[in-house]
C-alpha cells in the first residue's frame, strides 16, 4: 500500500509542530485545503466518499465509536494525504453522566467543582471516539427569558470567565494529546446572549464599550488561558453578523488578542449571512466569512462550492487560507490525531461509574439555592413526620430533570426526587404521591384532587415543579417566566389545604415567583440537577447536607423589570427607599411631582427578588471587621480586602464569600457593583475565619472612552458579604504612580 504524506511525516521522528504542518501544507491541493475546512453532519449520505475524497475536515455528531473508527480509518488511510478528523459533538453537561445544567454548576462558584464535571465529560465522550467539544457556552446572559441562559454561566463577567476556564481545564486536561483529552470551545463569540427581548438569534445592539468592559472578558481569559477554539456566533453585532464581522473576527481576536486556536462558525451560519441581508449570496456569503476570520463552516458547504473561484478570481488570497488550514492541523496535531486518530474500543473509564455519580449528585447539590426557609421548616426530620406527600410533574420524571442539550444521556441512570425520597426514609415515613398535573405545561387541572386529597392527609407536601427540559435551550425562549401551565394553581390548591408547602423548582431559567413565595414555607431552586438530582434534593430535604448554592444571575420579581443585574449603572435618578412609590400609595389626581422622579417602575418594587450571589444555608453565616491593607493604594500594587466571617449557627457548612468594588467616578460610568473575588469556604459551627481577598489594582481597570484598558485613579467602594447586597462596606482610594 503506498504510503501517505502523514503517514511519512509520523516515520520521520521528532518533527515539531510547525515542521509536520508546514509540511503537510506544501503537499495539499487547494481542494484538500477547503477539505480541512469543511465540517459535516454525521447524517450527511455521501459522508463516506467524501472523507476519502478529502473533502472533509471534521465530522459533528457521530458518537458510534466503531463508526468513528471507520471514519478515521478512510480519512487516515485511504484518503490521499491521510489527515484525520476532529470529530465534533455538544458536550455541555455531561456526556453519559448528566450534571447540573450550566447556569446550575454557576451556583455552585465552584471552579473545583466545574472542572470535575468537565474532566468526567471529557473522558465519557472520548471513550465514544469525540475530540472536540462545542463548550463553554460563556456569553454573558442577563436576560431570562432567552432559553439559552441554561447553558451559560450567569449575568458576571468575573464568575462566567472563572467557571469557564475551570470547564476548559476539565475538558482540555493537562494535555490535549492524552487520550482523555477533548478540545474546548468558546462559544458564542460574543455578544450572543443579549438577544433582544431575549429571542433566539435575535439581533443584538452592544456598544463597543460595553461589549469591551462586559461581554469580552470571559473570552479574552479564555483566550489567554488555551482554549483550543471559538465558535462565532450566528446574531447580528451592531449591524454585521459576527459570522461576516471582520472587526470582531480579525481586529479583536487575532491581532489584539493574538488568538493561534482555530474558529468555527456555527450551524449554518454562513449561508444564513444571506438571510441577515448582509449578502446577496452564498457566494459572496463565503467570501464574506473566509475573510471575515471563519476557518471552518459548520453544517453547510458553501466554502467546498464557492472558495475554489474566490481564490481563482484572486478575491482571496491563497495565504488566507493557508493561515487557515495550518490553525486546524495545528489543533489535530495538538491532539494527538496524527499520531493516534483511532479511539480504544475498550472504555477509558466506565461511563455512569460511582466516582461520576458522585460526582454528580456533589455538583447538583452544591447547585441548589435555597431562596425561603421560613422557621426552619427545613431541613426535615423523619422522625418528626409521618407522613409526606410528593407532588408535582417533575418529582418522578428521570428525563425532565436532565435540562436541555443531553443527546447522549442515560435516562434510566437518572435518579428521581420521588425514588430518592422512599429510598431515604425507608419505613419511617409514609410517602404519598400524585403528579398533579402531566407535565409542566399543562392546562389541564383534572389530576389537582388527588394531589390535594394527599396533601391533605400529610404533614408536609413536597411540590417538585418548575420546568420540563423541552422549555428551555437553544430556540426555547419565553415572553412571560413564571411557573408554565396551571402549577400556580396547583400550588394555590395545595395552600388551602393548609398542609406546609416545601417548593423544590427545577428549571432551565429564572422563574418569577414573587406570587407564590407567600404561600409556600421553603422553597429550594435546584436548575435543571442531572442524573443524580433525586438524591442529592433528598439530602439538602432532609438535612444529610446543607444548601451552599448562590445565584448566579439575579431572579427578577416581574419579567417587565428585565434587564435586571446586579451590575447595573447609577443612572441621575437612582432608585431608593425615600422616593419610590408604589401604585397603590398613588393619589387620585395627584399631581406628578410626587411620584418620586427616580429610576423605577411603578407597578413593581425597583428590587429584584432575590439579588444576584444570594442563597440562604441551614447555619447562620455573620460577617463584621471588612478592612483594606492600604487605605492609599498606589496603582501597580497588590492590596488585601478582608472580613472575619463567622459561622453562629450550630451546623457545619459551606458559604460563598464574595466581594464586590465600585469605582464612584470614571471616564465612562462605572457599575454601582463588581464582583471582584470569591471563595467557597468551609466552616465548623461557631468557628470564625478572616477572609482575605488580595487585590491587584489592574483588577480594577476597564475600558475608556477611547476604548483602552485602564487604571484611573480615585475612590472606591469595597464590600464583603453573603450577597450583592451586602451592607458590610469599606472605602480605599487608589492613587497615580
Ligand atoms: C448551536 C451551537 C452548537 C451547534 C452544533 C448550533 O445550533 O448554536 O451552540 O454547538 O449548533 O450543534
């Protein structure tokens, strides 16, 4: 069998990166070149002749490891050059083993613990033959109603860049050429998630300096950190598709940030430059992506049919994508693939094994926020109940709890709150239960009576509602956010009974709850939990843990305050105490003046309803003494922010720390907060800790009027607390050099 080019560069030992790829490109036709450039949908039909022809750069989709196999054997061997594939799949909570949906594992502020669910998804997915991952999703979302919120990270610049450089970590490992390594990618590049009125695709409108100083961040540190790729995202930036949007693509990421990593496009978005009205074809589409910055097209093939005459009629130049190609094979030699493009068909580790789940139910229940604990109805003590109904859609229901994008998820592995719950209590309690209603969404009251007549006989109902998976996720937006269906009702059935509620939500989003908070006793907001989401609710339910997850993006009280974050500008008017009026407390014919004339609405408090960092904990967790090393920082110092945290209750637990900054005057205005560090913390009942948050003073830098990343001088704000709301404040002030 004639030897191909690959298959001599592997013989000829110790070639370098740079050695082996330029070698390979001297050998490449134009053809073969776009080849590279072109990823496929596994259900393509002419996938096979096309990997041989070398028309084929990556395969997304396909999780069948001795179809991959043969897929890498024709690209390997029987293709002329012998270039193997990156084989792409959505990776984003799991692969077999299902953890916290994104903005779940956000609650956690764990990176330790983000990084451990990503490594574990990293090594499921390679056992099936996957080398890259389309995650994080790090596009800061602060609008609830866009169904992609789920996978994101949360409203914060600073936790979304923590949390995806910990996922980055788990997926890349130390190395992306171990055979447990996955590539990651950073995905939507940028700007994706402040679709308007958070409808998918939507256009977005960010000015530069916001888009500078909120929406990049998390991919600047990503980009630093080796992430191995970003997708652009398929939304319209300011008037240019990001797919098309060479000021984004080329002045942004390659020559300010000096990106090496490859950049795919997403679904069909080249084609979809047509659609956006920003070319008139897909020809000019494919120019426009080619020289906007796109090394690879997904899904479609206008690159394969266009790129070739672009070239010809020297609209492109030939080094462009020579640039191009040599990103992708510097990923595949990155990888490993050249060396070894086949994956063992014995399992690097078992899927679903005990170390994954318990790694799991770890991450759902440090996910878990509880946002109402009235008189400590919780945690629950068996032995001062007899009998529990459990109540709702979602309390038995292994794939509704998963969340969205879980393409290769084993349901049955999935452990229900209602299977979890008799599991605990064994004998000791009486469990009933009544589903109330057939799914999340429905209408249909006709079920209420049964769950009512068990709650009516129970010492406590346990309400496991929210959202089934299919409501949030890519396209699955919302225009309202409150509870679907008639569960509203359904709680209101069980409040008349009189039986103390316990409300367990699981969703893929903020759920407005400011009208049912009254009438439930507890209410826990465990997201979308995964696989071992039954147990791990238990455990918080009955005290054999306690609740440490913060939100992670602010929960508002009506979907008419949206946007609402905690970072928000001060605006002339600010709203507080003293001025707001609430529509009730409006005269008849009263003259305007006296409604306050600050930034509010009328028909809601200005607050949110739980602020962005809260959760509450089984223990009391007390802060007092915030203090700064150096009142005078000098700017290029490293200053300490610290306050001495104290656990009063009687219960050992787990409590995120955060501090927040706030520069009082800038060259552009400042946020009234920043989060600007935390820590998850273990304390022992009645033990005290000083917290200490080292500060460098380019952590307080941002974006200027004339778009630089600067220091300015002057006075600021620090707190130190359990919340962004946190009253525990100090000042410092930071001084020219
Ligand atoms: C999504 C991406 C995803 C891709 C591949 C697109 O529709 O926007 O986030 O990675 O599909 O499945």
């Amino acid at each position: 069998m004639p030897v191909n080019i690959c298959q001599q560069l592997n013989n000829a030992k110790d070639l370098d990166k740079a050695s082996y790829v330029s070698a390979l490109l001297a050998h490449m036709t134009l053809k073969e070149k776009i080849g590279q450039m072109s990823q496929f949908n596994n259900e393509d039909e002419n996938l096979r002749s096309l990997i041989k022809n070398g028309a084929v750069g990556s395969v997304l989709n396909e999780v069948d490891v001795e179809t991959i196999n043969e897929f890498q054997r024709l690209a390997s061997e029987e293709s002329r050059l012998g270039i193997p594939l990156l084989i792409g799949r959505d990776v984003i909570h799991g692969f077999n083993t299902i953890f916290p949906i994104p903005l779940g594992q956000a609650a956690s502020w764990s990176a330790e613990l983000v990084e451990d669910c990503a490594r574990i998804a990293a090594v499921e997915s390679a056992n099936n033959g996957v080398n890259w991952t389309f995650a994080p999703m790090i596009d800061i979302s602060r609008d609830p109603r866009w169904g992609r919120i789920a996978e994101s990270l949360g409203e914060d610049p600073l936790l979304c860049s923590t949390l995806g450089i910990a996922m980055v970590k788990g997926f890349q490992g130390d190395n992306l050429a171990d055979s447990s390594s996955i590539a990651a990618c950073a995905k939507h590049f940028a700007g994706y998630g402040a679709s308007e009125s958070g409808r998918d695709y939507n256009t977005t409108n960010i000015p530069e300096n916001e888009l500078r100083n909120v929406y990049l961040p998390p991919f600047k540190a990503l980009a630093d950190f080796g992430v191995a790729t970003f997708m652009a995202s398929f939304s319209d930036l300011n008037g240019v598709p990001v797919t098309g949007n060479s000021w984004l693509l080329n002045d942004i990421l390659r020559n300010e940030w000096q990106f090496p990593g490859a950049l795919v496009s997403d679904w069909e978005s080249i084609p979809q430059l047509v659609t956006h009205g920003f070319a008139v074809d897909e020809g000019s589409a494919a120019f426009e992506a080619c020289r906007a910055g796109v090394d690879m097209e997904m899904a479609s093939d206008t690159y394969a049919k266009y790129l070739p005459a672009l070239i010809e009629d020297s609209q492109l130049e030939l080094k462009q994508i020579d640039t191009k190609v040599t990103r992708l094979l510097n990923l595949k030699f990155d990888l490993g693939l050249f060396q070894t493009p086949f994956t063992q068909s014995t399992p690097l580790t078992e899927p679903l094994n005990r170390a994954h789940l318990a790694v799991a139910k770890k991450a759902a229940s440090q996910s878990c926020v509880l946002l109402k604990n009235k008189q400590k109805t919780l945690p629950l003590l068996p032995e001062k109940i007899a009998s529990l109904a459990v109540i709702g859609p979602l309390a038995n229901d292994g794939y509704e709890q998963l969340g969205t994008w879980v393409f290769d998820a084993k349901v049955d592995s999935s452990i229900t709150c209602l299977e979890a719950i008799k599991d605990y209590v064994g004998d000791t309690v009486e469990i009933k239960f009544a589903q109330g209603l057939a799914t999340s969404r429905s209408n249909n009251q006709e079920d209420f009576n049964q769950a009512i007549e068990i709650a009516l006989t129970a010492d406590v109902a346990v309400m496991i509602l929210g959202e089934e998976a299919i409501l949030s996720g890519e396209a699955h937006c919302r225009s309202t956010i409150d509870l679907p269906g008639c569960q509203e009702q359904l709680i209101n059935a069980i409040y008349q009974t009189g039986t103390p509620i316990v409300l367990v939500i699981m969703a893929g989003r903020p759920i407005t709850l400011e009208k049912i908070l009254p009438k439930v006793a507890a209410l826990l907001f465990a997201w979308h939990p995964g696989t071992m989401g039954g147990p791990a609710i238990t455990d918080l339910l009955f005290g054999s843990a306690c609740p440490s997850g913060k939100l992670p993006v602010t929960f508002p009280r009506t979907v008419g305050q949206i946007p609402l974050y905690y970072g928000q500008k001060n605006t002339g008017r600010p709203a507080s105490d003293d001025t707001f009026v609430d529509i009730d407390a409006i005269q008849v014919r009263a003259p305007q003046t006296s409604l306050g004339m600050t930034s509010t609405h009328l028909d809601t408090h200005f607050t949110p309803l739980f602020p962005f960092g809260f959760g509450l904990s089984y223990t009391q967790f007390d802060y007092k003494d915030i203090h700064v090393s150096i009142p005078a920082v000098i700017i290029g110092e490293i200053f300490q922010i610290s306050a001495t945290l104290t656990n009063s209750g009687n219960l050992a637990a787990e409590e995120i720390v955060q501090l927040y900054i706030r520069d009082l005057v800038g060259s552009v205005t400042r946020p009234v907060k920043e989060l600007k560090g935390f820590q998850r913390l273990y304390l022992s009942a009645g033990e005290s800790k000083t917290v200490i948050f080292n500060v460098h003073s380019d952590e307080l830098a941002f974006y200027n009027r004339k778009m630089q990343l600067e220091t300015e001088p002057g006075f600021f704000h620090a707190w130190i607390g359990g919340d962004s709301t946190t009253e525990l404040k100090t000042s410092f002030e930071l001084m020219a050099k």
